[in-house]
C-alpha cells in the first residue's frame, strides 16, 4: 500500500501517545500542535527511536514495525533533520555529504550534485561548519540527511534554532524540496507560516492524541472541527499570480472560484501562492455593496453556520466556486442578516489582508 501508516502508542507515567493517521507516499505532511501534544515524540517513535512505542508503521508498503517485528533505526530508510543541525565539525561540507551516502541502505546512490544544486550549497562544500551560518548549516544538515537516499525524510522544527532573517533565508530552500522530491516528508512545526508556506497535508495533535488529518486546504476549511493555526482560523487557496499593476502596487490572484487583488510585494507574473484568508478578515453581506474601500467583493454560498467557541460569535462557511472559506461574525449579524444554510451572498475580503 502506497503512502504512510501509522499506528502507535506509548504510555508513560506523566503522558500517552495514541496515534493513529495515514499520509500520502509523497510531498510534505505537516504535524502540527501546541508545545507538549507530543509531535517529536511521534516523529522519534516512527524513526524507532523510542523503545517503548508499540504499533504498526509502514512507508509506501514497506513494513517498519508491527506486532511481530521492528527494524532497528539504522536500518529504516530515513533522513532526519533536527533543530540543530548536528554537523561533524572536523569534516567540511562535501565530507559531510559524503558520509551521509556511505550510510545509504538504497541499491542507488543519489546524485550528489543534484542534491548541492537543489539546496544551493555549492559555495560551502569546502568550509567548515563552524565557519556557517545558522541557515546554511540546517541547509547542508538537509542536504546530509537527503544524502542517504531515504524513504521517508523526518523533520523536527528545522527552523526553531534561526532567526528571522535565517528563516527567510531557508525557506524557498524547503519550498524547492516540497516541489521537486518524489518522497514524503513528515515536517513538525508550530509556526503556522511554516504550514501554510510548505505543507499540502496535515495531521493536528492534542495531548497525545491525532484530532483532525487531511488535506491542508480541505482540513483548514472545516466549521465542523476549526483548526487554528497560531491566533486565529482561516482557509488556504491556492493560487496564481495573473496580473502585477505596477500602478497601484497590487497583484491579481486567480484562484477556483474567483480573483483576490493583494500586495505586490515580492510577486511576479506567473508565480504559483498560497493565500491564508482569515475568518476574521471575511464579511457577509446580502445585497452586493456599491461603493466600499475593500477590493475583493464575491459572490458565494453558505454551506455551514456553527456556533464559534467564543460567546456571542458563529463561523458561517461559504464555498465561492470550487473554495470555502470561513468568516467569523457574531450572532446579532448572522440573526438581523437572517443568514441560513444554502444562501446566497456576497463575502469581502481586504487586500491588505491577505497573506
């Protein structure tokens, strides 16, 4: 069977891990939770590192453990990327590399040069490790972790050692990686740039336990159970830049369903975005608005209404064309509006907004 299944549990005195998901066999899973629910816990039970996690895990087929059988760590085909990059300091870069595809258990070596290309390290192969920076080493720990041709690459909080700027900086890296490998990645994070930016799959814990798995667009679309990533809901749509006006400084996003105008900022004709809407940032209206300052204006559907988990305030779901997105009002509005199931209406969206 194609893809990742797992199923594990550990039980502890202060803390249990229940958790039970399956992922798709290529492109980057994000875990998601809040300090302490227990992410890189799961990620070391999947890469054997936990001697008392008790389950199945199998990758595209492959059979790592089940009630038979587990095998060992050094045996599993994986990279591992941590917090820290980890790098020998008496090797250099390339030396590095090099032994990372000594340890290969693949009947085929991967293509180092391929690998230095991808992650644009071809400057650093002679230094030192302690002559880099913060981002280039988690760029060349990638690269070694990549180097051992793994079946599954496993990600704790690559970023959570960087600052900003160093985070800016590795971030189109790790967007490469989510484009151009063919192998899954299950990626632990809390910053939800970071899911947005890189995941198209995502499994949310809470204290141990898996409590919503799917896609991100369709996952982060739901009323049913409302994920928040960091301090507030929102959807994601995928979309493409069709237009930049130079002019006015705005870029037009087609998306399934309809255009968003945003910033420019850094976008260019062509490029391919993910856009976060807020819930917080989408209003309802039902008669179309004439004049307002607000740029996007679109037609759309209710399909849920559902009490929010703050008083006095719902999330009504709308689907315009073939994307939801949610809007977070109160319920004086959804009541004087007389907003129901099956509707209507027109959402506006600022450009200012987006991001």
């Amino acid at each position: 069977m194609k893809g990742i299944q797992v199923k594990l549990q550990i039980h502890w005195s202060d803390f249990s891990l229940d958790a039970n998901f399956d992922a798709p066999g290529q492109g980057i899973t994000a875990l998601f939770g809040s300090s302490g629910c227990g992410k890189t816990s799961l990620l070391r039970s999947i890469a054997g590192l936990e001697p008392s996690a008790c389950g199945h895990v199998s990758i595209n087929g492959v059979v790592w453990q089940d009630d038979q059988h587990s095998i060992p760590t050094h045996q599993r085909e994986l990279g591992y990327v941590f917090q820290e990059a980890s790098l020998f300091p008496h090797l250099s870069v390339l030396a590095n590399l090099q032994f990372g595809r000594k340890r290969s258990h693949a009947k085929t070596h991967i293509d180092l040069d391929a690998l230095i290309d991808l992650l644009g390290i071809a400057p650093l192969l002679n230094r030192k490790p302690q002559s880099l920076s913060g981002g280039e080493r988690q760029r060349v720990g990638i690269a070694r972790a990549l180097a051992v041709n793994p079946q599954l690459l496993l990600m704790d909080e690559p970023l959570a050692a960087l600052d900003l700027p160093r985070k800016q900086e590795i971030l189109p890296y790790l967007e490469r990686l989510h484009r151009e490998l063919k192998l899954p990645v299950l990626y632990v994070t809390h910053s939800p740039d970071e899911v947005v930016r890189l995941a198209n799959h995502i499994i949310v814990l809470d204290a141990g336990r898996v409590v919503a798995s799917g896609s991100l667009v369709d996952t982060l679309s739901r009323v049913d159970l409302p994920i928040r990533l960091g301090d507030d809901l929102g959807a994601v749509l995928h979309a493409t830049v069709a237009e930049i006006d130079s002019h006015w400084k705005l870029a037009r996003l087609d998306f399934a369903g309809g255009i968003f105008w945003t910033r420019a900022q850094q976008l260019s004709a062509g490029d391919f975005v993910r856009v976060r809407v807020l819930a917080r940032d989408v209003s309802i209206a039902r008669e179309k608005p004439t004049a307002s300052t607000i740029q996007n204006v679109l037609s759309a559907h209710i399909t849920d209404i559902v009490n929010d988990d703050q008083d006095g305030l719902m999330l009504v779901r709308v689907v315009v064309g073939k994307s939801a997105l949610i809007a977070r009002v109160t319920q004086r509005s959804v009541a004087e509006l007389n907003l129901e199931i099956g509707q209507t209406v027109w959402i506006q969206v600022k450009s200012v907004a987006l991001t």
